[in-house]
C-alpha cells in the first residue's frame, strides 16, 4: 500500500520510521518532509495547510492512507477534506480537533463532564482578565486559546507579572490569533507525565508513558520551546495512576467527545499532573507529542498501519497494543539561541554514525538538503534517541550518542532525565 504523511518535524520523521517497518507498505511519499524523512519517504514539495493540493496529490498518486502528523492541519479540517474526496485519512475532524485548538473548549468540557483539571476561567478580552487577577491566588497560568507551537503559556509569579503576560497575549499577540481568548488557570504542582493513545471514536487504547521537557535551558529555566528533550517511561506513572486515569480521564474524555457529537478518531495526547490529589489534566494535544513520539515509537512492538486503520474502521478494541520493557531517552540537538533567534544552514556531521546501530536513532525536525549535503533548517534540529534496559541506561546511551553529531551553533540541555534519579 501507499502511505502519505502529512509534516515536516521529527514526529513525522519518527512515524515515517515505524511506517516504513510495516510489510504492508511498498511506498512512502511525505509532505513536505525534511532530510531526514526523506530516508524513507519521497518527499513532496507541498504545505501542510494546502489541503487541495494535498488531497489530490493523494487522488493522483492512488494513496491508500494519510497520516496528518501536524496540529495546524487537523484543527484547520483537512480531515474533512480528505474524507469529501472519499480519501482514507488517520486524525481527528475538524469538530474533534477542538480539543487541542481551543484551550477554552476542552476546559469547558472537563468541567461539564467532571473530568479532574485545574480550577480556571476563560477570557474574551483584556480587561475582565486583568479585573480577574486583582484578585487571584499566585502563581497562576496563563494560556493562549489557539495553537501556539507549544508556547503560548505563561506561568506567572506575581500580579505584575500577569498584568504583562495579558498584555503580552491578548493586546500584542506575541501568538497571533492563539491570543483572541485566554484561559487563566490555578498554578498546579507535581510530576508532568504525557501519555498518547489511540483512539477509534468508542475505544481508547493508551501507549505507554513519556516525560517532557518544555523549557530551553537546564534546570527548567529560559523560555518554553516545543520540547527540548524526553524519556519514556515515566517512573512516575505507576499501576495505580494509570488505573485512576483510565477511569477518571481517558474513557471519560473519548465519551464526552462523542456526547457532544464530536466523535474523536486518531490520536489523543494526555498532559497530565500528579498533584497532591491526584492526577489532572493539564492539556489536551489531537496528535502524537514532538518529541514524545521519538521515544515512545521505537519501544512500540505492533505495526502501527494496522493500529492507524483499526482507528479509522472502529476495531480499536481488536488489537493488543503492546511496548517493549526497557526505556528510551531522547535529547533535543538544537540551534543556539532557540526558541528566539537563531541561524541556519550549517552543515550537519556525524549522521553516519547511526547507520546501523541497534537501539540509537537520529530524528530530523530541522534539516534539508543543501548543495548535496544535509544543512540545519530550524531551532529545533535533530532528535537523538537511544533505548536502554532501563532509564539510566538510555540517558547515558543517548548522551553518548549526542557527542557523535556536530554542527555549528549546537545547543542541547545537559540534564534530559533528571527527574529519574529523582525517583529512586
């Protein structure tokens, strides 16, 4: 069969990956791709938000299936693009793509449905919110409504801090649009643990769990990127967690999307935060994590075009999702001076190095080809993974295989994994 892939970062070069492994695949093709994709995949020079275009290089080139990879185009509808033209897609509609694209809807259905998250209230413009604040408790958070490339929220101290994160959001629109509606939230404590799942519009099967690491600097400082590192599973996320969380949070989430008519297919990303009382939500993403997806795929045993199609068809609950028992660590090789400003097009070493070597991946998110060798093309870079029999294991492999790269301008966090020996 032909698959289309729909992205251009190291999510969709670690999808690309695992697609590429399952025998019922003969052709990859994606869009637009990057260096590293392009591996596996003939890359199209088409956008990812140019659904038309998208649409009938699928129709032309007899597709068989398309995996949106991306945000953008999920919540922007090129589902329901794909399916008008009678196309075979993974990801969820327009209508169920809300859940990541409006902050302020997916909090307005936990409330409605009692699905634990913090304590909030949303915001149409600037002066309720800045009325609001006078008299909130500190910290508090403060979210852009739309998509915001994994950066639109500001974790504020001080009432002066806030009063310029509202400025800063709704009246400069440092996040554009994202910024029309803003929900102010209570500042929650404890552990972050991510978990994707797949889900079929009634079944929701979850994948094994990852940690996240948002903030450029080490020791969680600087500004929030879209993630400068991962590592899978999270200690953290035990038995009981999980059992409370299927209970309380996933199943619950697919049937409420389904109450109010928003049938969810394809992949839902659960933020969650352990609290003193238990878990709660902490965002909602309708896709695979970048970079979560780069350590939770390669410890995936099933072919994942048999899982995507379960999705599409409603047989979710005919597959055993099954994940290797060892771990992953993944560590963000990016461009100084990300999540700002920073330079491109220095040429990448070290690539071949990967070739070969069991249990160590290297996932493009920013490069392409440039007078016949591999250049940078973005702050973030390069994902470097590597498996271990258990997380120490996999963070030192991982940071040994981050030495074997070199490119101008190289910047990566030194404490990928901290939290795990934390856990002991």
């Amino acid at each position: 069969m032909k698959v289309l892939i729909v992205g251009s970062g190291g999510r969709e070069h670690a999808i690309a990956w695992k697609v590429a492994q399952s025998p019922k695949v003969d052709k990859i093709y994606c869009a637009p791709g990057n260096a590293g994709i392009a591996e596996y995949a003939e890359c199209v020079e088409i956008g990812a938000m140019e659904f038309e275009k998208l649409a009938d290089f699928a129709k032309q080139q007899e597709v068989d299936l398309t995996v949106v990879g991306m945000d953008d185009p999920l919540v922007g509808g090129i589902v329901d693009v794909f399916e008008s033209k009678g196309l075979r897609v993974f990801g969820p509609r327009k209508d169920a793509a809300i859940l990541e694209g409006s902050k302020a809807f997916s909090k307005d259905l936990m409330k409605k449905y009692g699905i634990p998250t913090a304590a909030y209230e949303n915001f149409d413009n600037a002066e309720d919110a800045l009325d609001y604040l006078e008299t909130a408790k500190f910290p508090i958070v403060l979210k852009a409504d739309g998509l915001a490339l994994g950066k639109g929220v500001l974790i504020c101290n001080t009432l002066k801090e806030a009063k310029e994160g509202v400025k800063e959001i709704m009246t400069d629109h440092r996040f554009g649009s994202a910024g029309n509606r803003m929900v102010i939230e209570e500042f929650m404590t404890g552990r972050e643990v991510s978990v994707l799942s797949f889900v079929d519009g009634k079944t929701i099967k979850t994948m094994t769990s990852a940690q996240d690491h948002k903030r450029a600097g080490d020791g969680d400082t600087g500004l929030n990127t879209g993630g400068m590192g991962t590592f899978s599973p999270s200690p953290f996320y035990t038995k009981e967690v999980d059992e409370f969380c299927q209970k309380y949070i996933y199943q619950p989430t697919v049937d409420a999307m389904a109450k109010e008519g928003r049938e969810f297919k394809g992949i839902i990303f659960f933020g969650l935060m352990l609290t003193a009382d238990g878990p709660k939500v902490l965002e909602y993403n309708a896709r695979f994590g970048d970079p979560e997806a780069q350590v939770v795929l390669p410890r995936m045993e099933n072919d994942i075009v048999e899982v995507f199609e379960a999705c599409i068809d409603g047989k979710l609950d005919q597959v055993d999702l099954k994940f290797e028992d060892n771990a992953a660590v993944c560590v963000v090789l990016a461009s100084k001076g990300y999540p700002v400003s920073y330079e491109k097009g220095f040429p990448i070493k070290g690539l071949e190095t990967f070739k070969g070597k069991d249990g160590y991946y290297v996932f493009h998110a920013g490069s392409k080809f440039q007078n016949g060798e591999i250049v940078t093309n973005g702050g973030r870079v390069l994902g470097v993974t590597a498996k271990g029999e258990d997380l120490k294991k996999a963070r030192a492999n991982a940071y040994e295989a981050v030495k074997w790269i070199d490119f101008e301008n190289k910047y990566y966090r030194s404490d990928i994994g901290k939290a795990i020996d934390e856990a002991e």
